[in-house]
C-alpha cells in the first residue's frame, strides 16, 4: 500500500490555533459559559440583511470585478476619507474576504520565504500563523504591562535584522484592548522609513474605542510604506459574512488584480451589497453595540476589581486582558482547560497570542451580563491562590 505525498515542509511550523482548542473542548461540553471566541452577541441590523436577500432574489450573483463592485468601492473611498483620514485612490481599495484575507494578501505580497516579519506579542494568532504559511519567520515584539501595552520602540528597532522586511501593528489591539497614541504610531512609522520596511495595520475595531480617537497609520504615511485591513465583521455583526477590504499603497492596482484573480476572483456579490448597505446606511446599530461592549465593560472591571484581580483598562475592542498568574502555574493553557472542565466557563489562554502572554487569559465582552457575571465570578482571586 502506497502512502501520500507530503505536504510542503512549511506547513507542519503553523502553530495551531490555542483559542480553537478552548472552543472546540467546550462544544463537547453541556451548558458552557462562552467567553472564548470575538464574535458581536447582536444582530446584524435590518437593512443589511434586506439588502443581502435582495441581491438574491434579483439574481446578482455573478462575478464582480476582483476589486469589488464601484458603488462599494466607491463607499469605502469616501468613508476612509471621511472617518480615517485616509485619501485613497479607487484602485488602492480592494475588498476581501474578511480581514483575514486582506492580511493575508499583504503579507504575500511583500514577504518571501526567509523573510523576517516584526509581530506584536500578544497578537492575533493569524499574524503568525500566515508568516509560517508563506515560509517567513515571525519574531515577535512584546507589548508589556510596563509600557501600557505599546511597543518599546527601541527594543522594537534592536531585533531588525538585515532580513526583516515588514512589521505588523494592530492597533486597537486583539487580544489586549490597547488603542496606540499617534505618539506610538508615528515612531512605528519613523524607525520603518528608517528601515525601509513594509507596515501592515489591522484595524479591524477601528469603530469600537473608549475615550479616545482611533487613528489610521496610513493618514500619517508619507512614503507610501503601509497596507490598512479593514472589516465588516465585527462593526456590523457580520463575523460570517466575510467581507472586509485592503488599502494598498499607491500603484499597485496591477499586481492586486492578478493576486486577487489568484487568491479569490472576488467577493460573493450578494455579499458585497450587504457591506453596501452597512457601510452607506444607517449606524445606529453600530452605537448601540459600542453602548452595550461598554456597560459590559463596566460590570467586568467592577466584578474584578471586588474580587482584587489585576486587568488592563482596555481603550478599544471589546476584550479584557486580565492576569490570572497567581493561579495558572506557569502554563495558563492548561489552566484554562482545566478551568473549562470544573467551572464550565471558557476563556481564551494568553500563551495563545504569544510568550508574552503567558499567565493571562483573554475574554470576549460582546456577552450577556448574566454570562459576565457567572464567567468572570468563576475567576480565582489572588487571596484564593
């Protein structure tokens, strides 16, 4: 009996997804408090969803150009313009297959095999999972409590090598909640001009910051050095929709059509006049989710502040980085399995972002104040260690 090929060697370096192992153990398990995944805990609103069913029953559902159809392209120019700050060209904005894809997209287009990438750590998993697919080595740069989660610049700008070739911000953060100053954000820009390196910047919660103004990294470029990913899915609460976009650099739309010919063709239509509706209809759906993250966010920290537990005061998305070292031993992976087979509750592992992570957990705010209250209440205090 003969055996398969083997796969590319490369493809066995993907570190698999810790957050998967959480979700995946507590979908076996019977009445589990689910603070382990980002996905909105509301409905995606009205109008998107008529106009996703409309689309249909027209039949519009053919291919569309690998850019997108003009009136959504035409929408997202003038949303950058107006809400980021960013003057875009037409040909500059591609729609994606969610961010995840926009990511993707960028990275393989400025990363060849034994290329380093810069990634925050902790970070979304993906950052590092793609640079392993495309055969990149990613070395991580850390974002400690010390520094109030942004990078330390220089030690940021001492492990560039002579290989390293783009860096990737997040910026507000997933999983920490830390929305960077355009202080941070400009000298990221200054030491990659100093460089000559790429910047990817997702900004994937760029609607969901609290006391303070998301900025753009690409309305402070002037070198033409950054990609800007975007999405639908957690402004509108259209996490299985799958459409986000990418803002290239100038001069590029060549090189975008062949990739996303490549990659994708393009995004279902039926999709892209849902991300039509979302983006040019009415928003107050989208202040509503952002009032209900934030009174979430205001019963967590009172729940852990009774209980002594050590968090960082997110300023975006709708997570909380909280400390759970006093408890975890050294290995809060494991502690967090453990956690989900006694009390019931499942919390994302730190260690799943990154080394840094290690003796912290991540939990998602976008829940009812009754699962807040039994998941977080479940928590060991450090008197209880």
């Amino acid at each position: 009996m003969t055996s398969m090929p083997s796969l590319a060697p490369r493809i066995d370096t993907v570190p698999p997804s810790g957050i998967r192992r959480v979700f995946e153990q507590a979908a076996l398990l019977d009445d589990v408090t689910l603070l382990v995944i980002g996905e909105p805990d509301v409905p995606v609103a009205k109008h998107i969803g008529d106009a996703a069913r409309r689309a249909w029953t027209e039949d519009r559902t053919g291919y569309t150009p690998n850019g997108g159809i003009p009136p959504l392209r035409e929408a997202i120019r003038e949303k950058l313009r107006r809400e980021n700050r960013i003057e875009a060209d037409l040909d500059q904005v591609w729609v994606t297959v969610g961010a995840t894809q926009a990511l993707f997209q960028a990275m393989t287009l400025v990363l060849s095999p034994g290329d380093e990438v810069l990634v925050p750590d902790p970070g979304y998993t993906t950052f590092t999972m793609n640079a392993h697919i495309i055969g990149a080595d990613p070395v991580p740069y850390r974002l400690a409590p010390e520094h109030g989660f942004e990078p330390d610049l220089d030690e940021l700008e001492a492990s560039i090598t002579e290989r390293t070739r783009a860096i990737i911000v997040n910026s507000p953060s997933n999983p920490l909640g830390s929305v960077f100053t355009e202080e941070t954000l400009r000298g990221l820009l200054a030491l990659a001009k100093r460089h000559d390196l790429w910047v990817i910047s997702d900004e994937v919660y760029e609607y969901f910051t609290h006391g303070t103004r998301h900025v753009s990294l690409a309305s402070l470029d002037e070198d033409d050095r950054v990609f800007s990913a975007f999405s639908l899915s957690k402004t509108y609460a259209m996490t299985g929709v799958r459409v986000g976009y990418l803002v290239t650099p100038k001069g590029l739309a060549a090189t975008m059509r062949t990739v996303q010919e490549a990659m994708i063709s393009c995004v279902a239509e039926p999709d892209q006049y849902a991300a039509l509706a979302a983006i040019v209809g009415d928003h107050s759906a989208v202040q509503e989710a952002r009032e209900h993250y934030r009174a979430n966010l205001e019963l967590a920290t009172g729940i852990l502040d009774a209980a002594g537990i050590r968090y960082n005061d997110p300023r975006g998305a709708f997570y909380l980085w909280i400390d759970v070292s006093h408890a975890s031993g050294g290995d809060v992976a494991a502690w967090a399995l453990a956690f989900l087979q006694r009390e019931r509750v499942a919390v994302a592992p730190g260690s799943a972002f990154g080394r840094t992570g290690e003796g912290w957990i991540r939990v998602c705010l976008a829940a009812t104040e009754d699962d807040l209250r039994r998941g977080l209440g479940a928590l060991p205090s450090p008197t209880d260690a």
